[in-house]
C-alpha cells in the first residue's frame, strides 16, 4: 500500500502527520454524490457494487482523503436478518414490522452470508479503483444501536421502547443482541475476507445509556465481537457517541483505536487509556460550518495538543452533516495534510 498513514497511527507507529479521514465522508454535503442519488434509491446504491464503489471514490477523488469507507449503511445486517428496512428523504430508515416480541427474535435470520454477498462484490471492486493507494475502511453496526432501530422501527430521540425491553425484558434484549452480534461478527469477518483494511463498528446511541446499561447491553456485546474477528493487520476502531465517558471501559474490548467525541479533551482521555490504544476524533464537527480561519486555528489547536503523541487519527467527533459546505470540508482536509509534527 503507498499511503499506509492510517494503518500506521492505529497501530500507533510514528507518522510524519495525522491521516486524515471523516465520518460520513461519502455522503450529502457532495454535489457530485446527489448527481447519483438523484438517479437510484439509497438501498439500490448499497446493493450495486458498482454504484456502492462510485460512491466510496467520490471522497478519495475530490477531497484526497487518507483513508476510504465502504458505501453502505449499519442497518444492512438488520435487512439482511429479516427487518423490512426502508429510507425515507428527510425521514431517514424505518422497519415496518419492529422488532418487539420473543415471536418476533425468533423470526430473526442469524445465517446471513449470502444476503450480504453484495457488501463483499463491493469490497472487491472499490480495492480494484483503490489499487493499493490508501486503505478502505469496512464497518458494522454495533448490536445496541442496531437493536434500537429494530426495536423502534427507525430513528429515536429517547429509545423509550428500546430501554423499556432493556430494563423489564433484559432476557429478551439478550436474545436480540445476542442474535445481532452473530451477525455481525459473521459480517465483519465477511469483510475482512473479501479485503477491506481496518474496520470500525458503530455505536452512535450508546450515549443514551448509563454506564450499568452500557456495560451489560453494549461493552459486553461489543467485546464478544472483536474477540471474534480475523484481525491479523486489520485494525479495530471502537466508536460511540459518548466515548468521552465511556472510553476506559471501550479500551477493555481490546479495540486498536477508539473514536472519541468532542465533549473532551484529546489528550487528556488518551493518557486514561493504555498505551498501545490509539485515538481518533475529535473535532467537533459544527466547526467545519465556521469560517475558514476558525477551521485552521481549531485543527491546529488539537494538533498542538496531540504533538509528540503516537496513535492519533485526525476525524470529527461524528459525522459531517449534510449542509456542511463541501469547500469548508476539503478545507480542513488540505490544512491537515499541509500539517507536520
Ligand atoms: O461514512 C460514510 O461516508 C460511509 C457511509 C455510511 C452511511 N451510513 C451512509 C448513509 C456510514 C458509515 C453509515 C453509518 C450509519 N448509518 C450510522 C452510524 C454513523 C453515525 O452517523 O453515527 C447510523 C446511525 C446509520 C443509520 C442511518 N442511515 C440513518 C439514521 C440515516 C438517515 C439519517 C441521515 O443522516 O440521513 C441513514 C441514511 C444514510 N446512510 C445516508 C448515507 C449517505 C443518507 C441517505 C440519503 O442519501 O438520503
């Protein structure tokens, strides 16, 4: 591989900079990706290698980031599995038939593979287009976010169904989450096998738990996963909403990297975790709506903090959101490159 910059920092080699990539790079902000979207429905993309690889080159081509990710979506395992998923412009993802009852689990698919098969005819033509340039990125859901949705039947502001089967059905939400992390550790491995470079797994709503809840529900889960996985050179990086709390117990499941938001300060949470733990983050993404001169001085600024500092992954704290100006996003990329130690 030439740029091998992510692979070093997750390994926490030294780096002559940050690489850089951000969280939902492939996506909305882009003219050149509703070109596309206006063409197919979001599921047709993820389902057509062709379309999925398009998409995935689209960050690399016109921002030269140092990392791609795989075009696709978290709740690709939950479809797979039996959930009737649908996206919805302005609405975002629905399951017309949740998932709420033992009936309803025991309906679940756990023998997935082939459904799949497309993620991995992805992989392979986006590593034809990459030709060993940068590293591609495959990811997964974790099972508490994914079993949020399929229990809610789509986006949630509070998990009030979900926390209820959590806290007067935890047998139930085992058997769920059990079921999922099956899944998905059958999925990242399927990953893996067709030739992605690092993985990370989702955890966006884990913020929504408390420690207790996050430590039986999700940790637990999470940590059966990456014990999992056909790791070799693949890095692993653990990412949640709230990963400034929860970061400590994160690095206990044995992640090369983990995510961190922005709630925190870089430095100080990486001097909490081990030390062959890598972190990535932490931008707050708000800041690439800012003027350009903010956007240097605050890159800069986590750049001095993190100077001297192994295993350090430049990213947002979450992804980019999709009125972010694309100038200002390929902005902060060419100020992070330019950057030196
Ligand atoms: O990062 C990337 O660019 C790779 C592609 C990617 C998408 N979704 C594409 C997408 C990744 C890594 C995801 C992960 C994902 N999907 C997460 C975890 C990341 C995070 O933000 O915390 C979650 C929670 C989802 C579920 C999901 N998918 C929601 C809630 C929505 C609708 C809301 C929204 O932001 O639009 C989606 C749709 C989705 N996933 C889009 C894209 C580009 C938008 C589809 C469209 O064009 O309308």
């Amino acid at each position: 591989m030439i740029n091998t910059l992510l692979l070093d920092a997750a390994f926490s080699k030294p780096t002559e900079r940050p690489p850089v990539w951000m969280m939902r790079q492939a996506g909305r902000f882009m003219p050149q990706y509703w070109e596309i979207k206006n063409k197919y429905s979001f599921l047709e993309m993820c389902k057509t290698p062709e379309i999925a690889a398009d998409v995935t080159m689209l960050p690399v081509d016109l921002l030269d980031v140092d990392a791609a990710i795989l075009f696709s979506d978290i709740l690709v395992t939950a479809e797979a599995m039996g959930g009737d998923l649908s996206f919805t412009q302005g609405i975002g993802p629905k399951f017309a038939n949740p998932v709420r009852t033992l009936a309803d689990i025991e309906k679940l698919e756990t023998e997935v593979g082939d459904k799949l098969q497309y993620v991995a005819d992805a992989i392979k033509v986006i590593q034809q287009r990459l030709n060993g340039k940068i590293p591609l990125i495959g990811f997964a859901g974790a099972p508490f976010t994914v079993m949020s949705y399929l229990v809610e039947g789509g986006s949630s502001k509070d998990f009030k169904l979900t926390k209820l089967m959590l806290h007067n059905e935890p047998g139930l939400a085992h058997r769920l989450l059990a079921k999922i992390a099956t899944v998905t550790a059958d999925y990242l491995n399927l990953q893996i096998a067709a030739g992605v470079n690092a993985v990370q797994i989702f955890d966006s709503w884990a913020q929504a738990l408390s420690w207790d809840d996050y430590t039986e529900f999700s940790h637990r889960y999470i940590t059966g996963i990456i014990s999992k996985l056909n790791r070799k050179d693949i890095p692993v990086i653990s990412f949640c909403k709230g990963s400034s709390v929860f970061a400590p117990l994160m690095a206990e499941a044995k992640p090369d990297v983990i995510s961190i938001d922005w709630n925190v300060d870089l430095l100080d949470i990486k001097n909490r975790l081990p030390k062959e733990v890598a972190v990535q983050g932490n931008l707050d993404p708000h800041i690439l709506y800012a003027d350009k001169k903010v956007i240097k001085e605050r890159i800069y600024r986590l750049f001095e903090r993190m100077r001297g500092e192994n295993g350090f992954i430049f990213n947002l704290g979450h992804g980019i959101m999709p009125d972010i100006p694309f100038d200002n996003v390929k902005y902060a990329v060419e100020v992070v490159k330019e950057f030196r130690y």
